[in-house]
C-alpha cells in the first residue's frame, strides 16, 4: 500500500492560510478540489506544516490517499500528476513534483527539518511588484548593520528555549528548538533572511526577522541576542514581521 507525496508552490495572498477553515478559502481546499477533480473520489490530505494567512511556500508537502484508506489508486504515473493535478489548480498554486511513498508515511511527523525564508524589501519607494511577496522597510539598512543582522543570525544556531521568539498565548509542550542555519544576505535592494530548524514555534520566524531587522536599524545590536534568548520573555524580542514576506522554502524528512 502506498500514496501520493506531493511538492507544491502557492502564493498565499488569497487565502487564510494551508489548513481548511470554515467560510475561508485554503490551500487545502483547493487541494482537495483538483484532486477529487483528477481522481474522481474524496482523498485526505495530509500538509507538511499549517502555514498562516498571507504566507507563501516555494516548496511545501503533503500526502495525498483516498479517503477512508491509508493508499492512493490510480493509473496515472507520479511523472504526470504534476500538470494532471496543476490543471486543476488556480494559478496561484502548483504541483511540481510526485512520488509514491509507504502507506505508514506522514508528511507532517517525519519531517526532519523546514527552512524558511523571510525577504525585507530595502528601499525608500514601495515597489508595486514586490508587494504581498515582501515586507516593505523603507530606512536603508547600512553595511555595518546588515554584518550586525549576520552576526546576529549566527547566535541563533544551536539547541536552544526560543520562548521569546514565540506568540504570546500560545501553548506548546516544549519550547526548545534546534536551529541548523540562519544566514542574512542583500541581494539588490532585497534581503533575505534564510533558517533551517527542525521546528519551528508559532510566528518564530516572522518574530527572528523583526529582531534582526531592528539589529540592521540599530535598535539593537547583535550582542544583545544571546540575552533576549535566555531571557525567555516575548517582550524582549523585535517586532513581528508581516506574513507577506515569510515562505515556507524546503522540506527534509527522514531517509
């Protein structure tokens, strides 16, 4: 027995995120619709992660296998449900990859580790093409702070309590994480803030760029990182960044 493993791309400006909600569109949703379309019986889908209102994912997973039934039947080969499925798809969203995978697997608790990027739009003028893909900071972050957001990025590589990166209200059995990598790079008038971890708490990400973005401005400094970490309080960290520039970008799960 087996089912389908899914690669998939969205923007999602116009949805209330990945997981159904009622009287909201999804990306489930929509998942849900092309694949009864294409198979011609309800499946359950299983996403990788629940992405919020406004995020977008260059790569994110999901399983899909007929409802009722841990398996997927079909005749069709993985090669050609990418455009079969994407067919289906508004154009904000896309299947770009397929594979068979064990009955037994689940895209969500296998997962080995995500990495998301965060892009801040650097420029005095809005620029009509990045919006909804970035957050606008008009203020010219300097050389010497974007080395400062460097910096500041390295110190949160390790086992960590990344409580004070973390929503206020939410509840978590544990809020320690590993962060693999976290790089800070301009390209052009864009910079992009990339971390890999193998979990992330809620709005973490969006948090870690407001605190890096006020390290590149100067309301902080990347010595005070370390402090605002073992201080486990939401209230010492930066602002949280809007979802519009947050992308779920790579997915590794266990071989």
């Amino acid at each position: 027995m087996k089912k389908l493993l899914l690669k998939i791309r969205y923007i999602g400006t116009n949805y209330c995120g990945y997981q159904v909600q009622p009287n909201a569109l999804s990306i489930q949703r929509r998942l849900n619709e092309a694949c009864l379309s294409l198979f011609g019986f309800e499946c359950d889908i299983v996403g990788c992660s629940r992405t919020d209102s406004g995020v977008h994912a260059n790569e994110f997973c999901a399983t899909v296998a007929k409802r009722g039934s841990e398996s997927l039947e079909t005749s069709l080969i993985p090669d050609r449900i990418p455009l079969a499925l994407s067919a289906h798809l508004p154009r904000d969203i896309s299947v770009f990859d397929a594979e068979w995978v064990p009955s037994e697997f689940h895209a969500r608790y296998d997962v080995l580790e995500k990495e998301y990027i965060y892009r801040i739009y650097n420029a005095p003028v809005r620029d009509p093409f990045e919006e909804d893909r970035s957050a606008h900071i008009p203020k010219r972050i300097s050389d010497e702070g974007l080395e400062q957001m460097r910096l500041a990025a390295q110190s949160l590589v390790g086992t960590f309590d990344f409580s004070s990166y973390m929503a206020q209200g939410s509840s978590v059995a544990s809020t320690v994480r590993t962060v693999t990598s976290a790089t800070v790079e301009r390209v052009g008038d864009v910079i992009v803030f990339r971390v890999a971890a193998n979990g992330f708490l809620y709005n973490m990400v969006r948090i870690l760029a407001g605190t890096l973005t006020e390290v590149g401005l100067g309301k902080l400094s990347a010595e005070d990182i370390p402090r605002i970490t073992a201080a486990h309080d939401r209230s010492q960290a930066g602002m949280t960044m809007p979802a519009c520039g947050l992308y779920l970008n790579r997915v590794t799960y266990r071989s």
